[in-house]
C-alpha cells in the first residue's frame, strides 16, 4: 500500500497506507470512540486496515482523463481481509463482520444517489452494523486531504438519520417475518408493511463449506432422519470424477430435488456451495416449490478440513482445497430463511 499512489483531488495526502494510518489515527478521535468495548474497537481499527487493501491491484491510470482509479478495490479488499483474518486465526463471526465492513465501506457517502435511500440502508443493515459503518465512513472521509468534497460529510449524517428513521442503525431492520426478508433479498417483496403467508412445502438444508469440512458428519448428528441428496455420492455412482464434465452429476442432482420437492419432503442438500452464485442456483430451484431454506455453513480451521480430507475414503487433492479456498464466499442470513455456522 506504501508504493501504491491515489488521486490526487481525491487523496491529496499521496499513498493508500498514509491514508490508512490517517483513517486509524481518526478512529480514535471519534466522541464516540471511548464508549466503544474494544472487541467493536479492534474490528474498526481492523478494517482500517485492510478496507483499502484491494487497491494495489486493481489501481489503473484513465488515459483520457490522467486520473487513478481503482475499480472494485473493496471487493478485491473483503477477500484479502477474509484471508489474512483467517491466517490470524480470528474468529468466524468477528472475520465477516469486518469482511463486510471492508466490502461496503464505500456505499454511505452514495446515499444520495441512490433511487431509494430508505431501501439502501435497509438492504444493508442484514450485511453490517450500520452504526459501525457510519463510524467507520466517517474516519475515512476525515483520514484524506481531498482537493474535491463532491461527497461532503453531511452526506453520511444524512445516512445515519435515514437507518434511524428506518430503525436499522443499532440492529438489521425488522422484517414482518423470515419470508419477507428472504422476498426483499430477492426483490420480490412488493411493499415493506407486507406481511407474506408462510406456508411452506418442506424445508431443504443446504450445506456449505469445502470438502473435509465436516458436512456428512454434520448431518448424522443434526439431520439424521432425512434423505441427502449429496453430489459426491452422485458422481460415485455415475463413476464420475470431480475433475470431469459435472452436467450429467447436476442432472441427477435437480431431478433428485424434484422428487423430495414434488411430494413435500424435507431433505438435506450436500454440495460444497461455496460461492454465492453456486448456492443460488439451488435456492432458486426450491423456492420455485414453495420450499424454506435453511443454509448450514461449517467451516472449521484449514488444518483441520486437510487433516480431515485425508482420512477420507477418497480424498480430494490438497492443492485443490486451497484453490476453492481462495473463491469461498460466505453465505449470509440474506441468500435464505435461516443460517447456521456450525
């Protein structure tokens, strides 16, 4: 970050980590710092550090303009701060608060623009505690010598009186039910005073997380009464291996879905699903059969999945559980009804 330079009417103060060591110093400037625990201290001293991680890659000069950009730094920054909190050891949840953190920290000075700033806030209220990311906006607009405020600072205030108004400053908003926030996060809640009719056909368990993680042992403890729909035994049986074209095994896989869906049967869903994107096409699937979600994520420490992987009757090949490492995305409350991290 000490080699890595900004805009200059943006960052008049030059390189990412003199503007980070700036957004830490007001940190703890804040009136309301020393009413803080330390616990909610350390995660925004933590995503000060790393909330402009991202930018060493993805920073590029505008050849038209000769101004730096540095498009999707954040997203770059959540999966650096995923990985050197999980090399630290930290724990699961603390790890994605300040993950999210660090993903959203841009959004609040955009308030203004957005088409409905009521939703916005909402939206993200589910994702990160907006009064810590409006304590976190508010250190990074000071920690900056801006030749342009296109984004003053009163924008944020504005932010913090709309998650007000809405109630979703201290705590997520308040939906009617699980269903409606589960429509909202798919947009399909026609009005926020909604209250949807809850009556589900079965109820799917989808399980996430990388191969050793845990999930068979899971289910025979926490589901043992209910079929499992699992890829792996899939591609056992159509003598198919996890390195092969997989259209035939998730063929096999949604028509086994169907089966348990069509007669209201509850059931379990064993996959790594370890991208949003991936999980999606599942949740759509049962939610097309009136289905309640419920994802269980199981993440135990990486020692401990390539440990046991090996015991494993056929072990997937260390170095591809550290590439799917690289991709997991951790699934939020807000891709299905309920979430669980095991």
């Amino acid at each position: 970050m000490a080699t890595c330079n900004q805009d200059a009417q943006w960052h008049a103060e030059g390189d990412v980590w003199t503007h980070t060591k700036m957004v830490c110093a007001e940190l703890e400037r804040l009136a309301d710092w020393p009413l803080l625990d330390r616990t909610v201290q350390l995660k925004l001293l933590f995503t000060a550090l790393l909330h402009d991680s991202g930018k060493p890659v993805t920073t590029l000069l505008e050849p038209e303009t000769g101004r730096t950009r540095s498009p999707k730094h954040a997203l770059v920054g959540a999966e650096i701060a995923r990985r050197v909190l999980r090399e630290l050891e930290c724990d699961l949840i603390t790890r994605e608060e300040i993950v999210a953190l660090v993903r959203f920290h841009g959004r609040p000075p955009f308030l203004l623009e957005k088409p409905s700033p009521e939703h916005e806030v909402i939206w993200l209220s589910w994702f990160v505690n907006n009064r810590l990311l409006y304590l976190f906006t508010i250190a990074d607009t000071r920690g900056r010598n801006a030749k342009e405020m296109t984004r003053p600072e009163e924008n944020l205030h504005l932010w913090k009186l709309a998650a007000e108004e809405r109630n979703c400053f201290l705590t997520p908003y308040a939906f009617a039910n699980d269903q409606a926030r589960f429509l909202f996060y798919r947009d399909q809640l026609s009005s926020l005073h909604y209250t949807p009719h809850v009556e589900y056909r079965c109820t799917v368990t989808l399980l996430s997380g990388l191969p050793g993680a845990g999930k068979d042992t899971w289910l025979a403890k926490h589901r043992p009464a209910i079929p499992v729909v699992a890829l792996d035994a899939i591609r056992e049986a159509l003598d198919i291996e996890a390195t092969d074209n997989q259209g035939e095994v998730i063929q096999a896989a949604r028509e086994q879905c169907r089966e348990h869906l069509r007669i209201g049967q509850n059931f379990a869903f064993n996959g790594t699903n370890i991208t949003r994107q991936m999980r999606k096409r599942w949740i759509d699937l049962f939610t097309d059969y009136g289905a309640r979600i419920e994802i269980v994520y199981i993440e135990p420490p990486v020692k401990t999945i390539l440990a046991q992987n090996k015991r494993r009757t056929a072990p997937v090949p260390e170095k591809v559980i550290l590439r799917l490492l690289e991709k997991l995305e951790v699934p939020t409350v807000t891709e299905s009804h309920s979430l669980t991290f095991a």
